[in-house]
C-alpha cells in the first residue's frame, strides 16, 4: 500500500510528493494522509449511501406501493368486483363533499378552515380522472404519473384544468432543448403579466370602490364600473393562465387554450365555447352528458342545462348571487333555443347589421350577469 503526501510550494500552488511505501511513512503523515482523503471523499461518500438509500427505497415503494405498476387495471378488477356506479359515486360524492365543506364552512359558522392552494382546481382534476379510468379512457398509470398530473404547478392556482391522458402524453414525450418554444413560452408570459399586473389590476382599484360604496354612486359611474369590471375579470383570468402556459410552455409542455376572445360571440352559447374553455368542457363532459345531455328531449335537455350551470356558479362561490348567476347562463340559452327554432330563417342573415346586433345583446347580458356575479350580495346588485 502506498500514499501521496500533498504540500503547498512557495508559490501557493498543491503539489504531491512521490509515492511511498506505507510502513515508511511517519505516523503524522499517515494521519495527514487520512484526513486528507476523508476531506475529498465525504461529498463522495454522502451522494453514495443518499443513492444507495434512495434505490432501497425505491424497491421498497415499489414493492408495497407499486410506483411503477398498471393502477388502473387494478382499479377496473376492484371496481368490477363491486357495484362500479356505487363505488365511483361514493368516490365523486366524497371529492364533491369536501369541496363543499371548505367552501361552505364560513356558512355553518367554520371560519378558521386552512383550505389547500388550488383545491377547487385539483378537485375537478381528480374527479375527471376517476371517471376516466371507468369509462376506460385511461388505459393505464402509476402512483408517480398521478402525483405528477396532480402536483404539476403552474397550473394549481388558475388552470387550465387538464385530463390525465393528456398531460400524461405530454410529460412522457421527449423533450430537448428548443430555443423557441423557450422563447415563444417567455413572451406568453410576459403578456399575461402585463395583462394582469398593468390593466386589471389597475381597474380592480376602480371598480373595488365603486362597489364597495355603491351607494355613494350615480348610475353613469356604476356603468363604468360594470364595464371594466368585464375587462378586468377577463384581463386578470386570461393573463394568469396565460403566465400558466407560459411556464409550461418553457418546460416542454404545451397547455390547451383557455380563452378565445369571449366578448366577441354571437350567442351566450358561443360565449360559453370561448370563455373558460377547460371548465365549459368539464362541465359538459362530467356533468351536463352524464345527465343526459340533449338525448332525451327539449325538456329534459333545458333542466340538465339549469342544473350544470348551478354548479358552475356554486364552483365559483358560495352566495346566492352566484346561483342566480349560473341561473342567468343557463335562462338566457333556453331563450336563445326557442328562438333559434321559432325563426330559424334569420340563421340565414349573415349581414354585418345582424352580427352587430347578435354581439350587442352578448356584451349587453354578459354585462348584467357580472354585475350580479361581483356585487356583494343579491340586494346591492339590483339596487
């Protein structure tokens, strides 16, 4: 066995001396020796039995927990082997329930409730991917898959809300260095930053005090309100998931489009498939079809229309100005079916007039539904 003894020269630089034979050596140089090799390898030997640790682990997780095994095939032989519409509604009443408990709990007088961030988000993540997997549209995953298309966090606070498949797809595809979506991704961030920052929270100053002292208001400057309140709803709602895509976006991962010039409909139904398109599809998906959608006529179409749009608004908040909201979005499609069906020939009038007209009566209902939506309580917003 021989060591190298290190020593600094005059000019400050570390030089080895030549090798030499162990039993040669003064037991002070062994002990520098030691101490020496101990400082250089102790980063070396920590990294080791960390990794060492970690694959135990790993094996360990993998064994009882299954990181890496098919969950979904396990979960169709369980739900299989039990009444599977009983258990998937127990799972989607459990979810739905402890939403409203942390939204509600204000109301039955529970105000110190810690709610976690992005909970009404991730809520509607998980319960599309329960039903997913049952109606098979989630061939397989793992408990890591799961934990990735939970946890993924641009997307906590403000969405888009995603489906399992598809983020699953994007998060296993492979990923190199591409300087433009790098770039493409920053840009997109810094107009959904200038959206939020610069114009809607510039108008929430305005608006804030209008509707917080209503009553000190004329009509003229309440209108104004209501009409950057529009702006800033929008401005805020859009930049923010804006910056979401754009995060993503920088990391290989591309969002779906969540709003696609809303105020520009022609219809309060087209409004719906251009506003908040993640939660509209959502909705649909999960709630309006598994009630039957339009399949068994007009009426029962109508009831299944109300009835989703309630929940949209008690998604969004939890006093009665909300329902009415949801109410309102729902009355106004009804009323533009029966339209459509009593004089269908003005399908056929594509003049600019006509549209001029259609996306007056958008802007003017889609102004009336926000001042219910953010005055503070049914009251203040017909007053």
């Amino acid at each position: 066995v021989q060591y190298q003894q290190t020593y600094i020269d005059a000019d400050g630089n570390k030089q080895r001396k030549g090798a030499q034979p162990y039993h040669r050596l003064s037991s002070k140089t062994i002990y520098d020796a030691r101490r020496e090799s101990v400082e250089w390898n102790t980063c070396a030997v920590i990294i080791d039995y960390a990794l060492q640790k970690a694959e135990r682990g790993a094996r360990i997780s993998g064994l009882y927990l299954g990181l890496k095994n098919d969950y979904a095939k396990e979960y169709r032989k369980f739900v299989k082997k039990t009444k599977s519409k009983v258990f998937l509604t127990m799972s989607i009443s459990a979810i739905s329930g402890s939403l409203f408990f942390v939204k509600f709990g204000s109301v039955f007088g529970m105000n110190s409730i810690l709610v976690p961030i992005g909970y009404s988000f991730y809520t509607l993540q998980i319960i599309s991917f329960l039903v997913d997997i049952y109606q098979d549209k989630i061939l397989e995953f793992d408990l890591i898959s799961f934990m990735q298309y939970m946890t993924f966090f641009p997307i906590l606070l403000q969405g888009p809300i995603c489906r399992y498949q598809k983020m699953h797809e994007e998060f296993e595809k492979e990923v190199s260095f591409d300087f433009e979506m790098i770039k493409s991704g920053a840009m997109l961030m810094l107009f959904g930053i200038f959206k939020k920052l610069v114009i809607a929270d510039r108008l929430a100053m305005y608006t804030k005090d209008v509707f917080t002292n209503y009553t000190d208001k004329n009509g003229g400057v309440i209108l104004i309100a209501v009409v950057f309140y529009a702006f800033q709803l929008y401005t805020d709602f859009s930049g923010c998931t804006d910056i979401s895509r754009g995060v993503s976006e920088c990391l290989g991962i591309s969002l779906p489009v969540n709003f696609n010039n809303p105020y520009f409909s022609l219809s309060v139904k087209e409004f719906w498939n251009r506003w908040h398109l993640s939660l509209s599809s959502w909705l649909k998906d999960y709630v309006y079809i598994p009630l039957g959608g339009n399949r068994k006529g007009a009426a029962h179409k109508y009831v299944n229309l109300f009835i989703t749009f309630l929940v949209s608004g008690l998604w969004h908040g939890t006093g009665l100005q909300y329902l009415i909201w949801g109410a309102l979005q729902a009355f106004a499609q009804v009323i533009e079916g029966f339209f459509e069906k009593t004089f269908a020939w003005y399908k056929h009038l594509d003049s600019l007039l006509i549209q001029l007209i259609r996306r007056c009566y958008v802007v003017i209902f889609t102004l009336l539904s926000w001042l219910v939506f953010r005055a503070h309580g049914v009251r203040a917003a017909v007053m």
